[in-house]
C-alpha cells in the first residue's frame, strides 16, 4: 500500500514539478515543510503542493503556509523553463500564472469543520486547498488495488492482452499485467502469486499458444484453479481468442463449463463485459 509521502512524491507527473521547502516556526519549534511548484504549460499555470510533517500544531502549520505562498512561489521562478511544440512560439515558466489551487499532504489530521471552515475563508483570496491526510492514502491504495489478473502467453500480449488492460483500467478498473505490475529485481513466482491471491478476478486469455504453453501460462493457471478450488468461489473470467470447445476441453475439461466471452466480438464488447463481471 503506497503511503501519503508516496503519493506526494509521485502525484503529479505530467507536469514539471520545483522542489524545495518552507520552514514554518510553530509553538517555538521550526518546521520543514516539503514544498513543490507545479508548471502545467498545457492551461499556462503554477499549482503548488506542501507535506506536513507529523507535528502538534498542523493547522497553525497549514495557515502558515498559506500566509508564506509568495515564498513558495518562489522556488518556481529558481529556474527559467521554455516549453513549447515544433512551430509554436515557446511558453515561459515566469509568464505562467498561479491557479490558486493548492494541494496539502498532511501526516496529521485536522477536524473537518477547521478545515471548512479555512477552506471557505480562503476562498475570498481565490485559493483553493485540497487536503489529504493518511486515510486519503488509505482509500486511494484500496482503489488502485488490481480488480483483475490477467493470464496470457507473450505471443498474445499486442493482440488481445494489452488492449484488455488498457481498456479495463481506462474504465477505473486496474489490473494486475506483467508490463505493469512486474519491476526490475521482483522475484517473479512471488509477484504472480501475489497478484493471483489478491486479485478478485483472473483473466484467462485462452489462446492456441496459451493452451500449448507449458510454461508460466501453466503454472498461472495450476494456481487459480486451486485458489478456486480452496475458497469455493468463481474466479475465472475465459476470453476466447481463436479456439474451439473441443480444444478447450482437452486443455481442461472444467473450463468448458465457464461462459466466456469471444475475441471475435471486438474488443471494445470483450472490455465491457469482462469489465461488468468484474464490478458485479
């Protein structure tokens, strides 16, 4: 489950991001406050986001930081940024103009009704705060979760797997695939496993080269089948992608009796009932 600090680090990547911080004194103590400046070229504006450490006064911090915005502003204009597509005239980071919008990690809670309440007074300066705290982070990672495991042979991955976890995940359904879920240094049984375990669904892309596989797409399969077996639940979600029943049942007599759906729909109509069973 990613963390608040992690979401903070890492929201926020199709711009370009200025990092520096603002020391805020509070009850005699100074606090850093990790702060960023946001150059979104594309509407020709400057965000800013601020984590809060964990500290006994985070509201006296927030407002603080709220009263300190020139000097947050600031550290985007450390650095001069030209950007701009071949034939269009360049845009300059120092023409761009503050949103007003302002997001706020904070490792502390504050009562909702403080925050309201700054909120709505802040609103008259045209400044708008999102606040995000660790139940944020919480509900956030619970979203994110993969919904489905998508089983396939490599030889199908640009035909037919892709396209579904693209499209799934276009529809706020994230999968687990192995181009996204797969980094350098996983150890490979493990991370599949996980998925598997975790996962609510697990896609089975049954193709000619799936069932002639004896490898991974085997094992994958040796495994949902027994997750299936031990909770007593339906798991499996076939696709169908250029074989006949009688194939099918010779790979697995079990997966006959499965209501799947067919590649030969498109792709769009497999997405969208792969994607209802999923939600259901």
């Amino acid at each position: 489950m990613a963390t608040l600090r992690e979401y903070y680090d890492t929201d926020n990547q199709k711009v370009i991001s200025i990092s520096g911080s603002l020391i805020i004194t509070t009850s005699g103590s100074n606090i850093e406050v990790l702060t960023k400046v946001h150059l979104d070229f594309d509407s020709n504006t400057i965000y800013v986001s601020f984590f809060i450490p964990e500290a006994n006064d985070s509201f006296i911090i927030l407002v603080g930081l709220i009263n300190n915005l020139d000097k947050a502003l600031a550290i985007g204009r450390r650095v001069e940024i030209q950007s701009g597509l071949p034939g269009e005239k360049p845009v300059n980071s120092k023409d761009l103009t503050f949103s007003g919008k302002i997001f706020a990690y904070s490792v502390m809670e504050i009562p909702e009704n403080e925050i309201q309440a700054f909120q709505n007074e802040v609103r008259s300066q045209n400044l708008y705060i999102q606040y995000r705290v660790p139940q944020f982070a919480i509900a956030r990672s619970e979203l994110e979760k993969p919904q489905a495991f998508i089983s396939h042979d490599s030889r199908d991955k640009d035909d037919i797997a892709r396209p579904i976890a693209i499209g799934l995940s276009k529809l706020m359904c994230p999968v687990w695939f192995d181009d996204y879920s797969l980094r350098v240094g996983d150890k490979l049984r493990e991370t599949i496993e996980k998925g598997i375990l975790e996962c609510k669904k697990c896609i089975l892309v049954l193709s000619p080269h799936f069932l002639a596989n004896n490898g991974w797409t085997k094992v994958e399969f040796n495994s949902i089948f027994t997750r299936e077996l031990i909770e007593e639940t339906d798991l499996v979600l076939p696709v169908w992608h250029g074989i006949t029943k009688k194939d099918l049942f010779e790979y697995s007599p079990s997966l006959v009796n499965k209501v799947g759906v067919k590649s030969d729909l498109g792709i769009e109509e497999v997405i969208r009932k792969l994607h209802q069973s999923i939600r259901h």
